[in-house]
C-alpha cells in the first residue's frame, strides 16, 4: 500500500515506470537526490500524517517504508496512552 | 532600504554576504558588516580552532553583528557547531544538508539560523525546524547548486513559508536587488561579488578570472555524483568534465577534486584548482571595498525600485 504510493510518488517526480520502483531500489538507483528526497518526505508525511526524520542511513525504498511504518506505531501508541488517562 | 529582516538581525541593509569556503574569513566579513550589509565566516571543511580565531578577528574589526558558514557535510560540523553557540554568534547560516540535528542548540544560544535551502520543500522543513528565515539560492549561484533558478525559487518559495526569505544567486548589483525583492524576498545574498571586495583576500589569479569573466566564463561539474559545483571553466574544470563523460570512477573523481578549492582560492592554480563563480561574475568588473559594494548595490536598488513607477500608469 505505502509502496504503491512512494512508486506513484517516485513515478510523478521522476519520469521512471512504477514498476521500478521496488522494497530493494536505492534512491541512487532511481536518480533521487537529496533534493527529490524532501520533495518525497514532505508529500509523504501529507499523505501519511506522520513526520519523518531525515537520515542519510536512509538508502533504500524498503527503509523507508520500515520507518515510516515505525513511527505510525509509535504515533499509535502514544494515542492509546492518551486514551486511556 | 530597510526590511524586516534588517529588524530582526539589526542589521542596516539587506545584504548578506554568501558564506565561500576558503574564502569569506573575519576580515572579508567584518568589512562587510561594519559597511552594514550582514557578513558571514565561512567554516567550510575547517577545524574549529580556525573559525574561532576567525570569528574573534572579526569581533576586534566590529561591533555589529555577522553570521558563520556551517558546513554540514564537514568533518568538523559539530566542533563547529557547538562553537557557534558557545560563541553566541548572532546568526547561523547552513548549507550542503539539513540542520535539523543542531538547531535546537542554536536557538538556544540566542543564535538566529538562517539555511540555504534550494527547493520549496527544503525551505518547509526549515520553517517547521525553527530557523528564523531562510535563503532561497537558485542555481546561478556559484558552488553547490540546485536545479531551479533563482526567479522561480524564490516566489514558490515566498508563498511556501512565512519567515522573512534572502535571495541568492545570479544577484550582484541593485538590479538583481531591487528584482528580487520584487520576487517577494527581503534581502538578498551576493558571493560572487564580493570577491572582488578589497578586503577578500583570494589569489589574484582567481580575481583577475572573475573580473574578466563573461555570461558564459561559468560551467557545472558534479552532477553524476550528485553534487553539482558551479565554478569558472579552466583547465581543471574541463578535465573534470571529461573524466565524468567517460565514466571515471567516483574515486578517481574524488581525487580529482580534493583540495581544488584551496589550490584556486591560496595558489591561483589554473591547472589543479576549482574556482567557484556565479553566473554573474560578467557583471564584476573592478575591486572596491566591501563597504562600498554594500552601499553602491542598496543606492541602486532604491533607484530601481523608485524608477519602476514609470512604466505603469
């Protein structure tokens, strides 16, 4: 689901297939620079709603994506602590 | 001419002068703040034992303030960093990555950072970040460089962000000036420029480049490896070229450009030197103090900015 959305989103920027973009693509690989790098973060924390760090560990579609995924459960969980006081 | 920038910085004009590495020391700097545009130390790759003396050179030239230069991508970038708060240096300028990590630390030292961001989403990270304003440098600019000009830079990025935004790139007399305010900035930025200040202390080779430098004296390196550097075309820069067209490894690339700043800046080495310039080096055509490029660019830009009346009915 998110993959399909960072391939849209690589897609539009870039001018490569979708296709191409897969859990193991580097940015290198997709001929993202730092630049197109926030572009991304930046419309995938709209899309998300969440607010992702820049790192340069940061290599692969697939880190990406685990980040992401890591901070909406921890977004959660600090949810649920609010609930429940 | 005094904007909102002018206010928060206490500074008299809108003018900064660009952070070059190698280049912009406390001498360059404190000329250009006693003048009363808003000078910057560049720290560059250096320690921070050098930018220190720096800084304190440019405290005994001046009273008013001036910024630093830091390099994020420098070995030394938190030595530097933790300086510049320890030293409580008025303003923090930020280029080749994000600040995110050190400004906190900043801010707390009463340290107003201002990044050079080259894209709209950059400018929005750095807005979010807390930085004070932000310097929007289009591509014409020499160094490392983006891929947007100037002229569409800096309005997307006036109506991206509400912090006080500095126009870089491409701007070195009260034209540039007086458009760029037009572009919605408040002040601007010019390195090329004052590198024919009197008080800047490169090779003479490379000023004698840069004074007889056309709109065409400039040329990109870099981008294969994903850090474009605009620099004067010598000999080193058509080597560098032709060693990316065929292919070099990055190492060899790597050894190509170390140490090319300094060989052009201390050395004037045409051969082995890297001698960033802005597109705008053809508009440079003589030495004068700092002071007085600070005073000449701001009389123009008024003059501009008064004259355009004239076309509009």
């Amino acid at each position: 689901m998110l993959l399909d959305k960072i391939a849209e989103l690589i897609s539009e920027r870039t001018g490569c297939g979708a296709g191409a973009v897969r859990m193991d693509s580097t940015f290198k690989d997709l001929n993202i620079d730092s630049l197109d790098r926030v572009d991304l973060l930046m419309d995938l924390e709209d899309y998300t709603g969440v607010q992702i760090e820049l790192s340069e560990k940061v290599e692969t579609v697939g880190d990406l994506i685990r980040i992401i995924e890591e901070k909406k459960k921890d977004a959660g969980k600090g949810e649920e602590t609010e609930n429940a006081n | 001419m005094q904007t909102e920038i002018c206010r928060l910085l206490g500074i008299r004009y809108p003018v900064f002068q660009g952070g070059m590495a190698w280049i912009a020391d406390g001498r360059l700097a404190a000329a250009v703040s006693e003048g009363g545009g808003l000078g910057i130390i560049a720290a560059g790759n250096a320690p921070a034992s050098y930018v220190e003396e720096q800084i304190h050179f440019a405290r005994k030239r001046t009273e008013k303030p001036f910024g630093l230069n830091v390099m994020l991508r420098s070995p030394f970038a938190d030595e530097v960093a933790d300086l510049a708060a320890r030293e409580g240096v008025r303003v923090v300028t930020t280029g080749a990555g994000n600040p995110a990590a050190f400004m906190d630390r900043w801010r707390r030292a009463g340290c107003a950072v201002i990044p050079v961001v080259a894209s709209v989403a950059m400018a929005k990270l750095m807005e979010r970040a807390g930085a004070a304003a932000v310097i929007a440098e289009g591509c014409e600019s020499g160094g490392h460089v983006g891929e947007t000009t100037t002229m569409a830079l800096v309005p997307q990025v006036c109506d991206a962000v509400r912090l006080p935004v500095i126009a870089a790139g491409g701007i070195a007399d009260g034209r540039g000036f007086a458009a760029a305010l037009m572009l919605g900035a408040q002040g601007i930025q010019m390195g090329t420029r004052f590198l024919c200040a009197g008080e800047c202390t490169i090779h003479p080779v490379y000023r004698e480049k840069i004074l007889r430098a056309t709109d065409r004296s400039t040329i990109v390196t870099g981008r294969r490896n994903g850090h474009p550097v605009r620099s004067l075309r010598t000999a080193f820069s058509r080597r560098y070229e032709e060693a990316e067209y065929r292919g070099a490894s990055e190492t060899e690339l790597d050894v190509l450009g170390t140490g090319a700043l300094r060989l052009a800046v201390q050395e004037g080495d045409l051969e082995s030197g890297c001698f960033l310039s802005g597109q705008i080096a053809g508009l440079v055509k003589r030495v004068q103090p700092a002071a007085e490029i600070v005073e000449e660019v701001t009389r123009e830009a008024e003059q501009c900015l008064k004259g355009t009346s004239r076309w509009v009915r």
